[in-house]
C-alpha cells in the first residue's frame, strides 16, 4: 500500500489539531478571524480524511484521525493553556500513540 494515503490522513490529523485548538480562540464563533480559521481547518481535515478512505479502511483511517487529533490537541494544550502534564495523562496519551501506531502496521 502507498504511503501516501497516510501521509494524507497525517496531515488531515493534523488539521484537526487546528480546528479543535482553534474553537478555544473563537470564544463560542464569537471572534470572526479566529472563527474563519477554525471552519476553514475544519473542512480541510475531513475533505483530506475523505481523500485518504479511498484507499485506507474506514476504520483505521477514522480511529488514526482522531488519535492523531486528541494526541495533538492534548499536546498542543499543555503548551498553549497550561493544561496539566501529569504522568497519568501522559501515559494516556502514549497508550493513544501506541494504538495509532498499532493500526498502522496492522494495515500495512
């Protein structure tokens, strides 16, 4: 299988990073740029997730989205809010990894 299905859904991932960081700077779409940022991020990530099921499972391309999604968000949430980084929620995370990784290879 190529990689650039994955390398697509990665990016797709990564999008939802985006938008799910971007909804906290809208203020509830409160804010027109931050707001415009996060429907644009939004739609790219699922048209990109669309893209990369024409030749991955649905499955594991939607549990590998949304894994890369929470890994990123929670990530990008310690470092831009402050948000706890205690070992419990780290460990949570790596387990997250863990299974996007498992997936992979699974379907290689």
């Amino acid at each position: 299988m190529s990689s650039m299905p994955w390398a697509i859904l990665l990016i797709a991932g990564l999008f939802e990073c985006a938008w799910a960081i971007g909804l906290k700077y809208t203020e509830g779409f409160t804010r027109f740029w931050p707001s415009a940022f996060t429907v644009v991020a939004m739609v790219t990530s699922v048209v990109l997730l669309g893209i990369a099921m024409r030749n991955l499972p649905v499955g594991t391309a939607y549990a590998v989205w949304t894994g890369v999604g929470a890994v990123g968000t929670v990530i990008l949430g310690i470092v831009l809010f402050d948000e706890p980084a205690n070992p419990a929620r780290l460990i949570c995370t790596a387990l997250i990894v863990t299974g996007i990784l498992g997936l992979k290879l699974a379907s290689a």
